[in-house]
C-alpha cells in the first residue's frame, strides 16, 4: 500500500533470504573485510579488460546468491539490476547468462536500493514468487567512463571519492528466514546546482535527507525507530552535510546511529581513498554484506538503507550542467521484530 506521498509500505513484507558480496582488493583492506563473501586481490580480476572484470563480479555474486539456498535461476521470475556503465552493459550481459525475466535499471549509486525496491515490490504483490536484486561497479571502469584515462594518473581533490571494487546480489522471497523489508521510499530528484563531478558528496547529500524526510514523515516514525540510518555514499565531505541538513529540518538525528556506507567500507585515513567509497557496489556490498550480517545477529534490529545517487554523465558535466541527485531508502528488520 501507498504511505503518504512516496513510500510504499508493504502489508506482506518479503524477506531477503540469501545475498552474497564479492569485493576487489582495496575493500579487503578495509574494516569490513570479513564481512564480504570473496575478496580479489587484483582489480583486473584476472580478466582482459576492467569492464569484464567487473561482469565477472557481478556473474560470481549472482551465482553465490542462488547457491547460498540451492537455487537456480530457473527459481526466479525476476532479475533487476543495474550498474554505471554505459547502456548498463555489465547488468545486460549477467542477464544473458541468467536467462529470465529481466529489469535494468539506473539510479547512478542509488541502484542497489532502487533494485531492491522494486523486486520487493513485485514479491509483495505476488507478481513473483522469487526475485533478484543486484548492483555493481569497479574503480577503472567507472574512472575511466566519468573522469579521466585511468591510466592517466590525474590527481584529484579532496572532495573526490574512491568508486568500490565490488557488486552485491540479493535473493527476495515472500517466506523466509532472512530479514524482512517492511518499506520503501522512492526519491524525488534534487539538484541545488552543484556542477562540479568530484563533489558528489555535497551534491548528493540535500537529496538523502529529502528522501529520509519523506521516509519518517510517510511512516510516521523518528530516527529513534532504527538502530542505524545509513546513507549510501556521501563519504567524508557529503554525510556531515546532510547531518547538519537533518538537524536544520529539525529532524533529531543521533550522529551515532547515523552512518555512511562510504565511510564503514575504508580505512580512509590510511587507505588512499580520498573522500571515502562510491559507486553502485558501495551500499550493495555494505548491506549484502555487513549490515545483513548484523541484523541476522540481531545486533540491529530496524535499518533504513538511503542510497544515494548522482544522476551525471560524461556529456552533461562536460556541458556544464548541474548535477540531479537521487535517493532511495529501504527499512530492514531482523527476525522477530514486530
């Protein structure tokens, strides 16, 4: 059912009852190491080319979600994914190998959320009984497409951000014993006019406290309800802004339940990361992988996932457009929470 203006609040809530998480060689040096299911230790993922190293990512992490359950793709009547090539070619070429109904879809880096919104939605009406969701992105190949010749070694500033190695599936059902997905709140575009790419984080920022704005409002509920909101991938620059955009809202945000998926993937001070992570497989592998692992624990009890996205490409930045900004939220629960 519809909640207010943009969240749909789902009255038979699905469940996530398998995800998997392959990362490259920099978020195995990070904190949440343990949390991924497989880690390279070379970006060119012993593949010819950046692009097939990161469809081989996505290939392995669609894979191990379905064998996680012993499933096949034939157990799925859905597949939406999406990544941040052009034409999403990394998404369309997986869907080949998998062989069914198929949905890609572009959010920049809000696409795990988006992804898994729309699965939760078709498996909540029972348009499904199964569906996947998954995102992925790689550092050279996303480099390459928005910045410049990776091999050109450009130095950036300290407001750029570093794009994840990596790509995250999830397995959504109706019944399971997984975490359930109680809602989902689409976002609505926002573009305060910044046109500088390697600013995304205070670019992307107005639109996550926008969408978390609507979540609370639409759900009638406070940040005190989750355990942990975290956003996508505002990394250094971007999460302290939205935090003093919450509060100017007069939104009572705890700064200590309030977090980046960005910021937990890295060791930034250590790591050479500039700002922190992005890219579509930041908020994937952070919520397949360690968020997931924390709420089947139950150490977390109610997560809000906001993942966040810059809606630029080459051309238009080039052009000197601003940047259009998204972001979709997802509300998890663990087992036995009412």
């Amino acid at each position: 059912m519809l909640a207010g203006q943009q969240t749909w609040k789902f009255q038979r809530q699905p469940h996530i009852i398998s995800t998997a998480t392959i990362v490259g060689p920099d978020e195995a040096l990070g904190p949440l190491k343990d949390s991924f299911d497989k880690c390279y230790d070379e970006l060119e993922i012993y593949e010819k080319s950046w692009e097939k190293a990161e469809r081989r990512l996505l290939s392995e992490a669609t894979s191990l979600a379905l064998s996680k359950k012993n499933l096949t793709a034939d157990d799925l009547q859905i597949y939406v994914g999406g990544d941040l090539l052009n034409q999403i070619i990394t998404n369309n070429f997986v869907a080949r190998e998998l062989k069914i109904p198929y949905l890609g879809v572009f959010g920049a880096c809000s696409t795990s959320m988006e992804a898994l919104a729309i699965v939760a939605q078709l498996v909540s009406t029972g348009a499904v009984k199964k569906g996947m969701a998954a995102a992925s992105s790689h550092n050279c190949t996303a480099e390459k497409q928005f910045r410049y010749p990776t091999e050109y070694g450009a130095q950036k500033p300290p407001t750029a951000q570093y794009t994840i190695t990596g790509a995250g599936a999830a397995v959504v059902a109706l019944d399971g014993d997984g975490p359930a997905i109680e809602a989902a709140t689409i976002g609505r575009v926002i573009d305060l006019g910044i046109t500088d790419p390697f600013n995304m984080g205070a670019a992307m920022a107005p639109a996550a406290v926008d969408t978390i704005i609507a979540h609370l409002n639409d759900m009638n509920r406070t940040p005190k309800d989750y355990d942990l909101i975290v956003t996508g991938d505002l990394a250094r620059v971007g999460h302290p802004i939205a935090t003093d955009l919450l509060l100017k809202e007069q939104v009572p945000i705890n700064t200590t339940h309030f977090d980046d998926c960005g910021l937990m993937i890295y060791n930034i001070d250590d790591q050479q990361v500039e700002a922190g992570g992005s890219g579509a497989a930041c908020s994937a592998v952070v919520t397949y992988g360690h968020i997931m692992n924390e709420l089947n624990k139950g150490h977390l009890r109610r997560v809000l996932v906001v993942a966040t996205g810059a809606l630029l490409s080459p051309i238009s930045y080039q052009q000197g457009e601003s940047i259009p900004c998204i972001a979709h939220a997802v509300a998890l629960k663990g087992k036995g929470v009412e």
